[in-house]
C-alpha cells in the first residue's frame, strides 16, 4: 500500500476539532500546525477524509515539505518531488501560493518557480515540449511559513472547499460556511437524544449540520471533489468510501431538532436546503420572533445560535434586546445548554450571565466569540 501524508485544513480555532474528527475516523499519528491538521494515510483515505470530514475546510496531498531560503532551493527541491506519480501527461495545473515571514516573500515568483519545476520535470518524464494542459485538475500550493516551503496538492477542489455540501442552493444573507455550523455543534455536548433548537435559523444551516450528525450521514456523500479524476485515487476507492457511508446511515433514531426563525422567507429557504440534505424528518421549522418566546422546549436541550451581528464594540438597540431575551427565557432554565456565536463583546452583559467558555473564532474575515454556557446534563 503506498503511504502518503495528507493533511486537514482548519479555521483558526478550529484545529483541535479537525483533529478530534480524524482520530475518531480512525487515524494515528496525528500533527498540528498553524492552521493544518497531518495525518499518516493510504490513497484510498483522499476519499474518506473528503467524504467524512465535517469542519475541515480542505484535505492536502503533503508532497514534500523543505528548506527554501533561496529560488534555487525551491526550484531544485520541488523538481525532486514525484510530479509523474500523480500528474497525468494531459494533467491541467495551476499554482497558488502565500509566504509568511520568510526570505522568499514574493508569492507571484514562487509560485512561477514551483510552476516551472513541475513543467519540466513532467515535459521530460512524459517526453513533451510542452503540457497540453487538457486533463484533469491539479492545484497545487506552495505555502512558506519561516522558510518552511510546503509543496502540496489540493485533493478537494480549489473552487469548493468542504463547507460545499451541495445541499444549500439557496440561503439568507450572512449564512453560517457549513463547516462553522458543524464545528459549532461538535462543540457543545449536543447528542441526538437530546433537543436542538436554534431560534435564530436563517439558512438552517446549524439545525441541518446537526441531523446530518444525529443520523450519522456523511457531508461529502453527495457531491464530487477535484481528486476525482486524479489517475492513482482508483475510481473503486471512492465507490467503496460511498457504499461504506451509506451503510453507516442511521435512518432509525429520533431525532429532535427545531429551528425557528422571525422570517418567513429564511424559514422556506430552510425547509427546502433540508430537504435537499435528505434530514427534513428531524427538523421541525417554524416562524417565530424571539420576543414572542416564552418557554423553553421541554429540559435539558440544547440552543445553538447565530444572531444578527451588530458592531463589535458599541450597542445596536434591536441586537441587545435579542441578547437580553435569549437571557430571560433560555439563560433561566439550568437545564438548558446555550451556546452562541457573534461579534458583540457585550454579549455576556446583555445575556445577563458570564460565559463557562469563550471561544475565539473568525466567521469569514470577521473576528467573532462562541460563548458556551453549560447547562446540567441528563440524568442517563
Ligand atoms: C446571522 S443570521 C443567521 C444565519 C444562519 N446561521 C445561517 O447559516 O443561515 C441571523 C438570523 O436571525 C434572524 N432574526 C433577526 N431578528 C430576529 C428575531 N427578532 N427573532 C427571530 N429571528 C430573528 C434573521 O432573520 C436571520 O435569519
């Protein structure tokens, strides 16, 4: 079996979760390194983790890492990596590339160095002049960080990292990547025997991240990735990473979730992305105002939400008073577990109580906190 090194791409934040998710699929040998998540694997494991991978944002083939301190180093080193081995003679491949505090500070140049290393050694492996360029696509990266190059090949796509489900054609402004959405759920102690509500829905995309996980379904069941059309990643490896997932599929759990939302048009929107996501069994969507809410569903749920993100610093009027209710109704029942994300530091203030946790996070560009505050659990 040829063994190669893979490695999980994570939002800053996020790395110990990507971890957490592969050592659970099965993987040893696991490292973390500013914002990548390495890991030991078989080809066959492009699939799976592309297939499995909830909060991941992409999985890179690791082709070589080195010491580029001057063109020369980045040139011969990447010339020595085995391009042959994984670029078909018909192979399309581009170069994208960042440097990060290291000599080698052009990206543009470092990319056409690494561009022309993997020309010629294919043109002369393959005995062209050229590259037709007309196959199959190859993005690879070359990212330096301290004069760290890494030379790698992005399995997923360029275009569509993980977060692209395939089930969200439409959505509200401001939508949650799917991948965030995963990652919130896999942070608080929600499991499909308990309630999920998110009153706040939008999208749906938190309510549908989480029966994909109550069921247990895969998020990269339905959709294809770059590493598709790749010669050595066998066409039988993905069919049986397919039927594998499918066979894990829990159809028979009840689940409760519920997901809310003062729009009608965001509920709609809702119901038809978990519908496409094949979950509509487990969510139940309603319009409500949250000031029109009074009582919590039932004990020991579980509240996962994203509100309107008002200024960071400084008050927005309707967004305070959305934080005051969440506090009145949910902040007051110690069965609930609440856990919210969003760009306001005065939310803890207008909640009405201090978080057990504040976690730091970016949602996009935007710098945001995932406040976590623990309720008592289930008796088992
Ligand atoms: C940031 S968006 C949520 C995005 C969602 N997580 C997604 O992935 O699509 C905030 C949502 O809060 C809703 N909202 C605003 N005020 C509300 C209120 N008073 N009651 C209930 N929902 C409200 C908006 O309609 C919007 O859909």
């Amino acid at each position: 079996m040829d063994k190669i090194k893979l490695a999980a791409t994570a939002a800053f934040g996020l790395e110990a979760i990507v971890k957490r998710e592969l050592i659970d699929l099965g993987y040893e040998n696991i490292s973390v390194d500013n914002g990548w998540v390495y890991f030991d694997a078989e080809i066959k494991d492009i699939c799976i983790a592309n297939i499995h991978l909830r909060c991941a944002e992409r999985v890179m083939l690791v082709m070589g890492q080195f010491e580029a301190l001057s063109f020369e180093d980045l040139f011969d080193k990447t010339y020595e990596l085995p391009w042959e081995k994984w670029i078909s003679k018909e192979g399309k491949f581009t170069v994208k590339g960042k440097s990060v505090k290291s000599k080698l500070y052009s990206t543009p140049d470092c990319q056409a160095i690494v561009k022309k290393a993997v020309s010629k050694k294919l043109c002369q492996y393959y005995d062209l002049d050229w590259m037709p360029e007309s196959g199959a696509e190859f993005t690879i990266l070359v990212s330096i960080h301290k004069d760290l190059a890494t030379i790698s090949m992005d399995t997923t796509g360029a275009r569509d990292g993980l977060f692209k489900r395939g089930y969200r054609e439409k959505s509200m402004t401001a939508p949650l990547k799917e991948t965030m959405a995963a990652a919130l759920v896999k942070l608080s102690f929600w499991n499909k025997d308990r309630i999920l509500y998110d009153p706040m829905c939008g999208s749906g995309t938190i309510a549908i991240e989480a029966a994909l996980m109550g069921r247990n379904i895969a998020p990269g069941l339905n959709r294809e990735f770059a590493s598709h059309g790749w010669p050595l990643v066998k066409e039988e490896y993905w069919k049986n990473a397919k039927i594998q997932a499918r066979k894990n599929i829990d159809f028979s759990s009840e689940i409760k979730i519920y997901a809310s939302d003062v729009s009608e048009k965001a509920i709609r929107i809702a119901e038809e992305n978990a519908i496409e996501a094949g979950v509509d069994d487990c969510i139940e969507f309603f319009v409500k105002d949250i000031h029109h809410i009074d009582k919590t569903i039932g004990p020991y749920g579980v509240l996962i939400t994203n509100p309107p993100y008002g200024q960071r610093l400084g008050k927005n009027p309707q967004v305070s008073k959305i934080h005051n209710k969440l506090g009145q109704v949910f902040g007051k029942d110690e069965t609930w577990s609440i856990y919210v994300i969003t760009a306001s530091e005065n939310f803890e203030k207008e909640f009405g109580r201090k978080a057990n946790r504040k976690r730091k996070l970016f949602n996009g560009d935007m710098r945001v906190d995932y406040y976590q505050f623990y309720g008592q659990r289930p008796e088992k």
